[in-house]
C-alpha cells in the first residue's frame, strides 16, 4: 500500500471497492486495496460517498493548496486509541525532563542525518553542536538550535548545486527561489507520510515534545518529520537537480516560487519511488521500504514513551 497523490482540477469519487480520478478526459481507477492515504494538491473535489468509503477503510486525506501549503486532514473517526498510551505520551509532554530527553533525539538525529546527506553528495559534513543541544533546557532552545545548524547545512548544499537551484536563504511562506520551492515541497510530503504512519500505531498525533501542540496541525508528525526530511525530501531535490530532471520551466512564480502541475508530477513520481526503494533493517534481518521504516520509527516512539527501552532514531549506515 502507499499514497495516492492528486493534483489539482480532478473530481475523485468512488465505484465499488475503488477510487475514480476524473480529470479533463482523464479517467483513472484506483483499487482501494492499493492505497493508505490520499494526498490532495490544489482544487479538487471529493464525493460524498467516497469520504464514506475512506471512513470506513481507515484512509486518511491530505489536503493542501496548489502552491503546497498544508491546510487540513480528513481523518477517519475509527483510528487506533489506547487511552494507556496517550496517558504515558502526555506524561512526557507534561514531564520537562522527558519531553526534553526526546526532543533532543530529534534534533540530533536530524542533524546526524543531514549530515549523511552531504556526505552522499560529496559535501564537507558539518560540526554538529552537540554540547549546545545536551544542555539546552527548552524546547524553543532547542529549536533554535536546529534553525541555526539547518543554516549552515542549506550553505553546505548550495556547495554542490548550480546556482540557479541554490537555497541561499530559507524561505518558506512563501517560497521565493527555486531551491526553496523543492525542499519546501518534498517536505510536505515527508510530513504527510509520517502522519499517516502515525496514524496506524496507538500515539496522538496531537501531542508532540520538540514542537508546540497546535489546534490545527499534527505536531507529532513535525517531530518526527525532523528525521526523515533529509532523508527523503532533500535527497529527492538533489537527485532530480543533478540529473537535469527538473527545470526553470517545472516552476511558477505568483507571489512566491512554486512548482507547477508538470513540476509537481515529476516530483511525485521521484518521492513516490524513494519511499518505495528499499533499505536492510537489521531488527527485521530484510529490507523494508523507508515508508515502512517510518512505521518503525513511530513504534519505537510508542515503546520509549511506554519505558520500554532507550529511543535511538533511524540514520542509514550505507545508502
């Protein structure tokens, strides 16, 4: 099972057992049994009985603007509860000691593995501070802390990619160059993933340790996205850069950089197929796909949260 993606302009219903895409002349037939979310960009309408369907299936959905701005979730009422679980979870929010002891795994790893990602391309690593983050004492500190690294790791990509494609400075609302529509992009699809994941274990999505709980997000997903983005996302910006697959054409600019539909679609299929690949995991002693690998690192949440075990975030060895 994995996503379904939809972009802009569609009008997605249900026949039997199965999603149908309306676009244009377009018709497409979506078994049901193939998809764990669906992912919505831009305007599109969904029908009545399909939001029954999904309902019933356990499917969430994911909708955003055409330019990539989240604006909700669709979530299904029948979720996985455990009212012992979200206790011990909001124990560790409330509990300064733990939740800081978690959030700075996030904002370790995420470090650890972004470094990963300049060494895969052939870019100096960064220092990472890791005394600064060991005595930190909120999570605002900590925050800054990761924004102040994830600077200086955006200079270190610019190193490796065609200046037309440099990041320069993060921008995010709105995106204003190339660079920073792609990683703006690739990680809204890193974080719908993992609240999808999220979703199929015990944890609430709304109670979160590096991020601020919201009303409207899903701050656990955020946490967790940390580790993942550049995993996934950026490793997909790069790839698609310097393999030439993505052009100044792939782009619009309207009060803000972002990709358009043809963009969009070379994106997804690029992230679809990263999600998809494969990496051995050792506790499973086979590969497993990184969207399952998510999954895992979701559960091993759960577990540290319920003091089974020490919490040490997923960073491939080899890639």
């Amino acid at each position: 099972m994995r996503p379904y993606y939809v972009v802009s302009g569609a009008i997605v219903s249900k026949e039997n057992d199965s999603v149908i895409i309306k676009k244009e002349d377009q018709e497409i037939n979506v078994p049901l049994e193939s998809i764990d979310s669906i992912i919505i960009f831009g305007n599109s309408t969904l029908t009545t009985p399909l939001l029954g369907l999904l309902a019933k299936r356990g499917i969430p959905v994911f909708i955003y603007s055409f330019n990539g701005k989240y604006i909700t979730s669709i979530m299904p009422d029948n979720f996985i509860e455990s009212g012992f679980v979200i206790i011990r979870q909001a124990e560790n929010y409330i509990d300064m000691t733990k939740r800081m002891k978690i959030a700075k795994k996030f904002v370790e790893w995420a470090a650890i593995n972004m470094n990963k990602v300049l060494i895969k391309f052939d870019a100096l690593p960064l220092e990472i501070p890791i005394d600064k983050i060991n005595s930190a004492k909120t999570p605002t500190e900590l925050m800054g802390i990761e924004g102040n690294f994830a600077d200086e790791y955006f200079g270190a990509l610019d190193s490796i990619l065609p200046e037309k494609f440099m990041i320069n400075e993060r921008t995010r609302q709105p995106p204003l160059n190339f660079g920073n529509a792609l990683i703006s992009f690739g990680n809204s699809l890193v974080y719908s993933v993992v609240i999808s994941e999220i979703f199929h274990t015990y944890l609430n999505p709304s109670i979160s340790f590096l991020h601020e709980p919201g009303y409207r997000r899903s701050s656990l997903g955020l946490d967790i996205s940390e580790i993942f983005k550049p995993l996934l996302s950026h490793t997909v910006v790069i790839s698609l850069i310097k393999r030439k697959l993505i052009s100044e054409g792939d782009f619009t600019d309207s009060e803000g950089v972002y990709l358009n539909e043809r963009g969009k679609r070379k994106f997804l299929g690029a992230f679809d197929e990263k999600i998809m690949s494969t990496y051995y995991v050792n506790s499973l002693k086979r590969k497993a796909s990184f969207k399952h690998i998510i999954r895992l690192e979701i559960y091993k949440v759960e577990k540290y949260i319920l003091g089974e075990g020490e919490y040490k975030p997923f960073s491939p060895r080899r890639w």
